[in-house]
C-alpha cells in the first residue's frame, strides 16, 4: 500500500495541541500563526507611531525558529516559510517553482532520486530538497540546496508490505529511533525528515494493521515530522476510508497531536490533497477545500505545508495538478499568500487578545492572532462544514473604526473593539487591525 492508496481518517474533535488553535466554541482565547500586508489606513484618527490610548497592549513575546538549531537546514530567514511538494523529478521543477514551491521532498536513490546536476537545477530554482541519507545524498553532502534528511521508508507507522502479497507490523519505533541517530551521526548539520500515515490524525485507520505501537512513538525519530491524510479523496474510498469522507480539519488535528507529541520542540508539518489521486474514483479537493485544509493547519501551529500533486484517474500523472487549471491557479495564489505573510507566520502567537463566536454552534470558528508592531492580525477558518456568522471580539479596546480584510479588497466597521463577519462553507477570512488608527470612545 503506498501513501497515496492508504487515505482515511476519523471525525474527531481538535485537542489544544502546542501550537494549535484552542476552539472558538469552547474557548475565546487564541493562538496559532499568520500575518499579512498593511493596508490603507481605515480608522477615524490620523496614523500614529504608537497605538491609541484605549487600546490594548500587544505583549512582546519571544520566537524562535524550529530550524535554528542545524547550519545547513531550512531556512531561518522570517520572510521563508516551507512551502514543499512530496516525490517530484527535477524536471518538474520550473513549475514546481512557479507553483511557489520551495522545498521537494522524499526522493533518494530509489524513487526519482535527485543528482546533482538535479540539486543544481533546483538551486538555480532558488529551492531546496529534502533528500535520502544514501548513496545519492551523501555523495552530495556538501551542496547546500540539500536542507534536511529523508528517513526510509515512507510511512513507517503503517503496516508493511512483506514482499509476498501481503502485510506485515509497522516498522518499530525504536528501529527508528535508532535510524535517526545513525543518520545524526553521519550529518548532524541538517534535520531529519520522517513522513507518517493518517493514523496520526485517525485512530480507526485500519492500514495500521491490529496492535500497532502507538504513533506518538515515532515523534522522537525525528526533528521535522509530517503526516498525511486526503480527506476529500477518502469519499471515493472503501468503507474504512469514508468514515472521514470531507472532514477537513483532520489535518489540523493531527498537527495539535504531533505538537502534544513532541519531546523536544520538532517542526511539524502535513500534506494536503490537491487532486484526485486514487484511479477508479471523482474524489478530490475543491480549491477552497484545499485552501481551508492549508489555513487551519496553518493556524493550529504548522510550521510547513507539503502538497500531494499526483494523480491515477483518469490515468498516472506525476504533476497532476496541472491537470486542473483552476486548482493550480488557486494554489499558487494561496501559496503566493503565505510566502506574503511568511514573516508573521515566523512570530510569536498572541494569545487571550481576541475572541469569538459562532451563530451556529455546528461551525465553530478557529483563531490565531499575530502582531507587527501595533497591528493585529486575525486569521480565522470555520473549523467544520457549513456556514456561519462569526462575531470577534478584541479585548479591552473601548475603541470604534475598521478592519481590513485581507486579499479581499473590503473592510469592516467595528464598535467598541468588536465586528462580525459571514464565513461560507470552508471559508477562511484574514483581518488586519491597525490599533494606531482606531478611535477611542470614552
């Protein structure tokens, strides 16, 4: 069974992960990732240097990259943010680039691997690669377009293939384990890649197999851990798939679980559908479902996105994609976004500032507020199917004037630090809130 086959996963509701989103229907304080462009100044009063006095103080919170810790690892510039795709060749890499990918992943001396004229090709690019510690990667140990390890094999945590037909335990963790320090060992310059299955956000996965280790196990052979899980294309799937036929926050979910995992701060990340990927089935993403799958990952505290672009329907295409013109515009737009707000997803989270509700306690509203300077910045994505209309509510901001929505050419008025928004199905929505303008009403 390959990554692609084995997609299900399980309606499961968020846990307040480590760098997760608490949930608005539960809980009105925030947290997460996110940033944007300044807008044209909105409120009443003339922009200032420093915020209004009514308005609240931002805290100053500290930040520090998961990545600073290895020399020739991914980028800690803040305007960086790791935009991947898994198991590309090099000759995909023009439009892997204009797709605004920036990293690939997964391939080794086994599957599409990368030489180094390919390594050259992706520098030339402006981009990285995440390659296997075997005979290709550490021939090219020192070429710096090389900015992690790739642990083999893919999905150790589902049940193996034993050669015959049939299906053997998942790899041990401890066998992991011991993996990653021997790739330490050979190059403690770069972090160590491992990519899990939808077990992490489904706990009725059967492509575990029965009595597999738990997956929190694996967390410690690692210092990025991704995971994948489709949940659109689960529709088309077997039964044991379609229990999470369209439950797009699994992704979400299952970064709050590797945050809860981790035992020491390791960069998580998730994979995200992007096209119809099993032969025989419809199944697939919407742009905006792929969007809002980006945006609650993103704000539950993922620190990089990988895309699955394969597709087998109606035939094998390795950058299927580009079979859909629309989803590929929407993602490059989408990725363009966060490249855009890439320094803010690269701050501190600012929590108990702003909350909100919901109309309909069905679609609860998930947050995360970020600041740059005396601007706010409030990411929110209705966190279930359906529709809604969210009321936000910035705390002790006795103050009256407008936000600005981003990407979105509008505005809202606000009264007394408080505004309302509609959200359609998988809608996301990015404020930007200038304190410096706002008008005091006391």
């Amino acid at each position: 069974m390959n990554r692609a086959s084995r997609i299900a996963a399980m309606g499961l509701v968020f846990g307040f992960g480590c760098g997760g989103a608490h949930n608005a229907a539960t809980d009105a304080s925030t947290t997460g990732d996110g940033a944007g462009d300044r807008g044209a100044d909105t409120g009443s009063k003339p922009p200032t240097d420093a915020a209004s006095s009514c308005a609240p103080t931002i805290p100053t919170i500290a930040w520090t990259s998961p990545y600073a810790g290895w020399s020739r690892g991914i980028p800690t510039d803040p305007s960086f943010f790791p935009i991947s795709v898994w198991l590309q060749g090099s000759w995909h890499a023009t439009e892997m680039a204009q797709l605004g990918v920036n990293i690939y992943v997964g391939n080794n001396a086994g599957t599409d691997e990368l030489a180094a004229s390919d390594l050259t090709i992706l520098k030339n690019l402006g981009m990285y690669a995440i390659v296997g510690q075997d005979s290709v990667g550490l021939a090219n140990i020192g070429d710096p377009t090389i900015v992690g390890w790739w642990m083999s094999p893919d999905e150790p945590d589902n049940a193996q293939s034993d050669g015959s037909g049939g299906y053997g335990p998942p790899v041990a963790p401890s066998t992991l384990v011991t993996q990653y320090n021997a790739y330490k060992a050979a190059d403690a310059t770069r972090p160590i890649y491992l990519g899990l299955g939808q077990g992490v956000a489904y706990d009725g996965w059967e492509g575990r197999g029965s009595n597999a280790p738990a997956e929190s196990g694996y967390v410690p052979a690692s210092d990025i851990v991704d995971f994948d899980i489709y949940p659109y294309n689960n529709c088309g799937g077997d039964a044991n798939e379609q229990v999470t036929c369209g439950q797009f926050w699994l992704n979400a979910l299952g970064i709050d679980r590797l945050h809860q995992w981790s035992n020491r701060h390791q960069a998580v990340w998730t994979d995200i559908e992007t096209t119809t990927i099993a032969a025989n089935t419809t199944s697939g993403p919407t742009p905006a479902q792929t969007r809002s799958e980006v945006w609650l990952a993103l704000i539950h505290g993922a620190n990089g996105i990988t895309y699955f672009i394969d597709t087998w329907n109606p035939a094998f295409r390795e950058d299927g994609i580009f079979a859909d013109a629309t989803m590929a515009a929407a993602v490059t737009a989408l990725n363009q976004q966060i490249k855009t707000l890439a320094p803010l997803l690269n701050s501190a989270n600012i929590p108990n500032l702003v909350g909100v509700s919901s109309s309909n306690a069905a679609v609860p509203i998930d947050l995360m507020v970020k600041a740059s300077g005396q601007t706010l910045y409030i990411f929110s994505a209705a966190s279930r199917a359906g529709t809604t209309r969210a009321s936000f509510t910035v705390s002790d901001l006795p103050a009256d004037g407008s936000v600005t929505v981003v990407g979105e050419s509008r505005t809202i008025d606000f009264a007394t630090g408080k505004f309302s928004d509609d959200f359609a199905a998988n809608g996301v929505h990015i404020y930007q809130l200038d304190l410096a303008t706002v008008a005091c009403n006391h």
